[in-house]
C-alpha cells in the first residue's frame, strides 16, 4: 500500500480546486496523517468563500510532500478510500484483540458488527444516514452563506425563479419541451448565455444545428445583454451591420466560458456515453443540450421506452455524478395540436421518463395574436417551492432581447 504522506499530500492540494472538493465525503478523522491540513482548507472556504490555493496550504502546512501535487487526484482519492478501508479494518480487530484472548464468541460478534458497519460506509448504493458527521450541516453553512451574497446555484432565464434565490443547482436536471418551430433553440441559447454572462464555464451542445448557425444566435443574445443592438437577420444574411461595433463585441466575448458543439469526433451522432466523454475531457459548471431526443441511449437493441428511461435517467446520473446542472431541450408531439396551449408530458414520447428524471420540466407555447410573446408552464419545479404556474417571456429574438414580464407572472 502506498505512503499515507504522500496520498493525503495529493488529495489536501487537490483540494484546491472546486470540482475536487466536491468529490471528497471524508472527514479530518480518516486521515492518518494530514486531518489538520484539511481542516484548514475547510475553515478557509468557511471564512473567505474560496477554497485556498496550493501555496497557501503549504505555506501553512510544510510538512505535506510538494512533490505530490501533481497526483491525478481521482487516483489519490480511490488509493486514499483503500487506506481508510484498511485502517479501518484493523482497527476493529485490534480493538477487540484483549476480548478475543478471553470471550472469542463476544469478540466474534463485535467484529462482524464492526464489519458490517464498515460495508455499510462503502456500500456505493446507499449513504449511512445517521453516521455522526456533520456533512449535512456544512452543507447548509454553504447555502447560507451563498445566500447571503444574493443567489445560490447559476442564474436561470426566469426572474421568477431566480428572486428566490435558488437557480439551477448542481445536480439538476431542468427539461424544455414544445412543439416545432417555438423556439426551443432560441431559450437553450439564452439559458447558456446567461450562464456564461455569470462566469459560469457552460458547454452547448446541438444535435440539429450547426456550429455556426448557433454561434450567430448565441451572438444576438450576448450582445443584447451588454448593450449592442444587432439584428439576427442581418448577420445571418450579411446584411448592413455596425462593423465596427460587431468587432468591438466579439473581442470583448474573449473570456473562454462557452463552448459549442454540434458534433463528437468519431461518432456516428450523439450518445450519451459520447457527452460523457466531452464533460469529463471539459468539466463544464453547465450542459445546455439543445435536442435530447435525438441522443441516443446506447441501448439500441431494447424497447423505445426503455431506450428513453436509459437516457433521460443517464443524464440525470451524469449530472449527479459530476455534480453539474443540465439544461435539455426535446420536442411535444402532434398530439399537442394546439399551438396556444402549453403541451403536458403526454405530449412528449415517453415523457414520463422525462418528467421523472427532470428536477424542473418546462413547457413552451405561443401566444394568439402576438409573435412577441411565449407562454412558459412550470410542469414540475423540485420540491414545489414555485408560486406560480406560468410565466410570460417578452420575446424578440431578432435582436436577442428574451425577457420575462414579471407583471403578467402566473396571470394566464
């Protein structure tokens, strides 16, 4: 087995970085060596809201070995789970080694309630509810204190869900569904960029349009957002535009926060396990994928509603598992005839599935009479916190102006 110092080395100043962090469940007690370095780095994010960066910690703590922060963390955290397991093991026969020596029978009973404790921690499909450890409280400190600075989670397109100060959070799986032609595109662009707007590193991936056509909406609504005035007609017909003013924009888009994708190198379309592959090589804070129904599951030899189940629960998974949101949108069927109405998840192919996995479903409609408006319908919003049912979108996606009308909140 490897040197404590030198795993718990690697795992403290990988640490440092937010998705890392997120990954660790363990507490100072399980480590052998280093429990005082991590709760420095915990009392650091408590006090400054950031996680500290290597030369802090080692300025602070010289006894962990430099030479192990070049560890690929996740190998330092499977090799560091292996040691605590260990430790953990023998401690509970050397615990009980006096009453083995005179009651073999009582010690025999300890150590395989002991045991069975001890699987019970590593057990990868349940979570010791009453383990003692206050990972639910810090967990709370954190809300708390994001809360404080004014919202938690990335801001949403909807003013009504964003006043609450929740917006789409870690783990989350938020659904879009309408008929053709409503713009579904449109709103997964503007869900991306005000991620992007936010400083959050938001991946978008499109499964019907091209890099291109995409970039030039994506354009439009940033554009918007800071204060230009461009048309989407225009730049997509090259018609007459303020070049100079174009340029300007585009030169200030250089922070590196979006990236777009319309295809997977190698792939014979887009998989599930291909967008796996894109968000472990980008480790995005944010998926946008703009036709989920044209993902496929993998599971091409099974039943069309089990192919479904597969993916929308794979997404949901994923998202868990690398503790990101994602925003998808997918298409209602003919059965939502009524282009005015906002369609229900019988209107989507196996949209039960979808409404199951969804920690927030959507549903998008028109509006009679007025092109410059869509009804947006909160099918299912986690926990039911919303006070509303719908929402009305001022919508001008010519020049990428997509608000909510908070004075017609919940009033359809």
């Amino acid at each position: 087995m490897e040197n404590y110092d030198y795993i718990e080395s690697g795992l403290i100043l990988g640490l440092t970085e937010k998705k890392n962090f997120g990954k660790f469940k363990y507490t100072s007690q399980d480590f052998a060596q280093h429990g005082d370095a991590f709760k420095f780095v915990n009392k650091y994010l408590d006090s400054y809201g950031e996680l500290p960066s290597e030369t802090t910690i080692c300025e602070n703590y010289p006894t962990l070995d430099d030479s192990a922060k070049n560890l690929t963390f996740d190998y330092a955290l499977d090799t560091f789970k292996d040691q605590v397991l260990f430790r953990q093991v023998v401690g509970s026969f050397q615990k009980n080694k006096a009453l083995l020596l005179e009651k073999p029978k009582d010690a025999y009973a300890q150590i395989v309630t002991a045991l069975q404790d001890i699987g019970l921690v590593y057990d990868e499909d349940v979570t010791n509810y009453d383990s003692g450890h206050l990972e639910r409280y810090n967990e709370w400190k954190r809300k708390n204190e994001l809360r404080k600075d004014g919202m938690m989670g990335i801001p949403t397109s909807f003013d009504s869900i964003n006043k609450i100060g929740v917006g789409w959070m870690p783990g989350e799986l938020i659904s879009l569904f309408a008929r053709p032609a409503m713009g579904k595109t449109w709103l997964c662009v503007h869900a991306a960029a005000v991620a992007m707007m936010a400083g959050y590193k938001t991946l978008l991936i499109s499964t019907e349009m091209p890099t291109n056509s995409i970039s030039l909406r994506t354009d439009i609504v940033l554009a918007n957002m800071m204060g230009y005035n461009f048309s989407h007609k225009a730049l997509r017909n090259g018609d007459a535009i303020d070049e100079e003013a174009y340029k300007d924009f585009l030169i200030k888009l250089n922070g590196r926060k979006m990236l777009i994708c319309d295809h997977i190198e190698g792939q014979q379309g887009m998989s599930l396990d291909a967008i796996s592959g894109l968000v472990r090589k980008h480790q995005p804070d944010f998926i946008v994928l703009d036709g989920v129904y044209l993902v496929s599951s993998g599971d091409g030899k099974k039943a069309m509603w089990e192919q479904s189940h597969s993916l929308f629960y794979g997404l949901k998974n994923l998202v868990m598992s690398h503790n990101i949101a994602m925003f998808v949108s997918t298409q209602a069927n003919r059965d939502a005839a009524d282009l005015y109405a906002p369609p229900r998840a019988e209107h989507v192919a196996f949209g039960d599935a979808l409404l199951r996995a969804s920690d927030v479903a959507l549903s998008m409609c028109m509006v009679e009479d007025n092109d410059f408006q869509r009804i947006i319908q909160y099918q299912k919003y986690r926990d039911g916190e919303l006070n509303i049912d719908n929402s009305m979108l001022a919508w001008d996606v010519d020049t990428g102006s997509i608000k909510e009308d908070m004075t017609l909140a919940g009033e359809f």
